[in-house]
C-alpha cells in the first residue's frame, strides 16, 4: 500500500521538478518554495518506500526503484547546496538527477501495476 501512495507523492514531486530543472536549463535560479516542497515530496516518498521495504514484503523492482531515487536524492542534495551557494549546477547534473527520478519512478510504477 506504501508503494501507491508513493508513486503518487513522486508524480506530484516531479512536477515540481519539471518547473525546477526548466528554470535551470534556462539558466536561472529555481523557485526556493518550489525547491523546498519538491525535497519535501521527495523525502516522504521515499520514506513510505523505505517502510515497505523494511516490513519485508516489497517486491525486488520496489527495492530497485529506492536505490535508484536513493541515489537521485542525493544528487538532489548536491543540486540544493549549489543553490544556496547561490551557484547554478552544471546542466549534466540537472539531468543525471532527472534521469535517475524518473527512472526510479518508471520502476516503482511497473511494480505498482504488476501487484
């Protein structure tokens, strides 16, 4: 059940970072609110993930997509500390981080519709 809710905690953290990463590759400075509720969105899903797993019961793609937006997490705070540094991120990192969410959330959706 914490994987549902999950999947739909990161639909909406994405569209934060959609406005995030269009801000950037445009090279301004993103939204520090819309930061701020994308990292929150972000952590609470992975939170519910991380319950799942830990009750035991999480299927392996469920294990799978919370390495991988472990790991785009991380990224995401390389991402926050050149903001308040007040340093645009490279472009490349912007992407990596995009591509590692999204691809932990393609994951986490094919485990969904495969329970």
């Amino acid at each position: 059940m914490y994987t549902t809710y999950a999947l739909i905690i990161f639909a909406i953290a994405a569209l934060g970072g959609l406005v995030l990463a269009s801000h950037v590759l445009r090279g301004k400075f993103a939204p520090w609110a819309v930061s701020i509720l994308h990292a929150l969105l972000g952590a609470t899903g992975l939170v519910l993930l991380l319950l799942q797993v830990l009750q035991g019961n999480a299927a392996g793609r469920v294990v799978g997509a919370l390495g991988l937006l472990v790991v785009a997490a991380l990224g995401g705070f390389y991402l926050a500390a050149l903001h308040g540094r007040k340093t645009l991120p490279p472009k490349a990192v912007v992407l990596l981080h995009a591509g590692l969410a999204v691809t932990g959330f393609l994951v986490l959706l094919s485990a969904v519709l495969a329970a």
